[in-house]
C-alpha cells in the first residue's frame, strides 16, 4: 500500500521544511502536480522546483502532468529527479509514443485518466504501464469533494489486472480522506494520493499512519468484493 501525499496541499513558504516532514511521517511517495494553465485551469510548478527538493529526500517522486504538451517536459522532469511520470489518456494517439520516451529516459511509466472518460480508453494500454491513475476529482485544483461514481472504474481496473495477470499499480487521486480512502482500498486501489486529506492534519506523520491502518484492513475486503461490468463515462461535474 502506497501512500502519497501531494505536495499541492504543502505550506509553499517552506517547501523545504514540508518535503522533509512528508518524508519523516512515512510517507512512500511525494505526488508532485504539474498544472500548465491549459490541459487544466491551473498552473502549479515546473522542474526547478522539483530540482530544488530533490536532494533533501530519497522519497520516490510521483510526477503527475496535467499538460497538454508532455513530450516537451519529460526530459526536463527526468533530470530534475522524477522516478515515475503519468501522463494523461485524454491526449489520445500521443500517449503512445510518450510512454516510450519515458521508459527511455529510465522512468517509470503512469496513465491517468479522467472521471468523464471511459475506462475502455485506457484498456489498449495497461501491459505498458506501471500505475494506472483514476482521477477521483477533475483535475485542477486540491480541495475537491471524491466523485463516488469513480469507484466503479476502480473495480474495473482491478477485475482486468487480476484476469490479464498484470501488475501495474491502481493510484487513487483526488478528495482522498479518512472516509473516501477505505471505499478505495475495498474497490482494489493500492496507491492513495492525497493533498488535504493528510496536510490538515495536526500531525502529518499521524495522519499517513492512520490512512495506511485504514487502507491495509480495508484492502482485504478487496477480494470477495462484487466486480462489475465495464466501467461507464461518468458525467463531468
Ligand atoms: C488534482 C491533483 C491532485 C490533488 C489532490 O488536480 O491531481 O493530486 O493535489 O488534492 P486533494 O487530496 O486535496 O484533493
Ligand atoms: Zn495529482
């Protein structure tokens, strides 16, 4: 079980100081959000900043990129010390040839995919990747209410990894708290993004303890849970 806290939701005044705590509360990944102000209505931080705290952790770096020109940033992200780069389903026929820059660069490779957008997109692909990313929000912004109508696509993604023998991680991504983290876990995900879910507690280090505890016992319900037929579109909100 993974748990990633999104830098997103850190105090930016003292990134350094906040990079480190993510790492002394156990934490396993640090999800980083690259927003370009045109895939999304946001805009977020580029590779310098990712430069600046990759020596102050051995954290593994979630990179995720919400941009509609990727292939112009995976080589900047790689040398700024992104272990895994997901790059988005929704930009079709690139998708392909991104993920073989980015295995050539030695990185690992990441889909996510968006709650308006079926899970038979990213069906052709899933031999190829080592995290599947299901948006549980529109991405954008920290600070969403969870999309419930996600979790069948997450049952989905399990039922086909299960059934093709596939090992590629299930991350969870948006409005992932106490309460939305266990529906996951029950559903089959193993990697849980969360920005304010963890950051707004008191005690970051207590909080990545208590959703790991939560996400572990909830897990094993995975097995016996109900799987359904393929996953639809769920409306946009
Ligand atoms: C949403 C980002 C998420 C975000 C999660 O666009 O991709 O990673 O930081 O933040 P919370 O947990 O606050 O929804
Ligand atoms: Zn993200």
């Amino acid at each position: 079980m993974i748990i990633a806290p999104s830098l997103l939701a850190a105090d930016f005044v003292r990134i350094a100081h906040e990079t480190r705590r993510v790492e002394k509360a156990g934490a396993d990944w640090l999800h980083l959000d690259i927003m370009d102000g045109h895939f999304v209505p946001n805009i977020s931080f580029g590779p310098q900043l990712v430069k600046t705290i990759r020596p102050l952790t051995k954290m593994f770096f979630d990179v995720h990129l919400m941009c509609s020109q990727p292939d112009i940033l995976l080589e900047p992200f790689a040398n700024a010390g992104a272990d895994q780069m997901n790059v988005h389903v929704e930009l079709g026929e690139q998708v392909a040839s991104l993920f073989m820059k980015i295995r050539s660069l030695g990185r690992k490779v990441g889909l996510a995919i968006n709650p308006p957008t079926a899970m038979a997109a990213v069906q052709p692909y899933l031999d190829r990747i080592d995290e599947l990313l299901i948006m549980t929000v529109n991405p954008g912004f920290g600070g969403q209410g969870f999309i419930h109508e996600t979790l069948p696509k997450i049952q989905q993604a399990s039922a086909w990894r299960r059934d093709l023998k596939l090992h590629f991680r299930i991350g969870v991504d948006g409005g992932i708290t106490y309460a939305t983290a266990p529906e996951c876990a029950r559903a089959g995900a193993d990697a849980f993004i969360s920005g304010t879910g963890l950051f707004t507690q008191r005690s970051l280090k207590g909080a990545v303890a208590k959703m790991r505890k939560l996400v572990v016992k909830n897990a094993l319900a995975n097995g016996t849970a109900p799987l359904p037929s393929m996953a639809a579109a769920v409306p946009a909100v």
